[in-house]
C-alpha cells in the first residue's frame, strides 16, 4: 500500500531542508514526533526559527478542495493571534504524497511550490507565487528585511518625537533660549510683531 502522508509530514520535510540549507532551525522534538508517525490524524503546527522570529508553515495539498485560502488563512491567523511573526502559506503538489520516505526529501529540495509570505507588518507576497525551496529562503530574507526597515524606522520615530516633547517643555520654561539657538543656528531673527487694534486697547 502506498504512502499518502499528511501535510504536516510535508511541512517538516520543507523545513529540514531549509535548516540543511542554514535559513531556519527546528525543534529536533516536532521533527521526530511527526516524521515517527506521518498517519497520525492530529499534529502540531510546525514552527521554526528564522533569524530569531517565529515562523509558521501552513501547507496544504494541492488535490485538497480550497487549499490556497485554507493555508493562507491559516498562515494570517497564526500571524494575527500572535503565534508567529511570519506565516508561510505552500501549496504541494499532489504527487508527494505517493513517495517513499527516503525519496521525499530529495524530490522536495528540487520541486516547486506555491508560496506565499505573510508578516505582522503586512508587507509580504499576500498573492502566491511559484518557486521552490530557494525561492521560499529568498522571500523570507526580503520579508525580514523589510521587518527589520520597519522597526528600525519606528523606534527612530519614537525617540525623535519623545526629544521634541522633552525640548520643548525645557524650552517652556527658558524664555531666552529660542533667540540664543536661532543666533547659535544662523536663524536670523523676525522683528517684534506689531499688536493689532484690539490688542493695543486691551
């Protein structure tokens, strides 16, 4: 009788071999609980480390009804709930399925796949793509990237409005220092503004 492996066997296979190709880590405890009994009807979620975030493959077989939106809905909601930083959303194909043991890996590192990336950020390839498991290594360096940009960017944006608001309550209570950092900076300075009417009667 052949084989007819559950996605979840799939998905630990793809990440041994992104871990052989040095993008991720993963619990060696997952690895052997899955690959120890691939008929077993209720598995856990494969998560993996990359480069310090937690990511989540959600795979799907491609002769299974709806299998796109079932993986990215999957990979968005791990995201969403805070389980993962990234959601990897592959569509295998179906022939996998029918390998031996000893032949999936290696059809694995050669085949391709739809793929899609999704982030805590949102930046990432919502739509899918096809590519193999380079393909998936690539995209998940630009969506760490641009994880990275962001944050960076925000924290930056942070500490410049939080020394504004320290400047200028210092400012509030040192009348003479704007005209003296104008004359310091080369900011040449405005005549006194004249009083209105109004304010010359009050």
């Amino acid at each position: 009788m052949k084989p007819g492996y559950r996605q979840e066997v799939l998905n630990v296979v793809l990440a041994q071999i992104l871990q052989e190709r040095g993008v991720v880590s993963v619990p060696e405890k997952v690895v052997r609980e899955v690959l120890s009994m691939p008929g077993k009807r209720r598995m856990p979620d494969i998560m993996v480390d990359f480069m310090g975030l937690r990511t989540v493959i959600e795979g799907e077989v491609d002769d299974q009804p709806d299998a796109k939106s079932r993986s990215l809905e999957s990979a968005e909601k791990r995201v969403e709930e805070g389980i993962a930083h990234i959601g990897v959303a592959v569509i295998y194909p179906a022939f996998l399925r029918q390998l031996e043991l000893g032949a999936l890996k290696s059809q694995m590192a050669e085949c391709h796949y739809e793929i899609a990336v999704v982030a805590e950020s949102q930046f990432g390839e919502r739509s899918f793509n096809h590519g193999d498991a380079n393909y998936l290594a690539e995209a998940l360096r630009k969506t760490f990237d641009q994880l990275v940009k962001e944050d960076v960017v925000s924290q930056a944006v942070a500490l410049l409005d939080a020394g504004i608001d320290k400047l200028a309550a210092a400012v509030r209570h040192c009348p003479g220092f704007v005209p003296t950092a104008a004359q310091v900076l080369g900011i040449r300075a405005l005549p006194p503004r004249k009083k209105t009417k109004a304010e010359a009667t009050e």
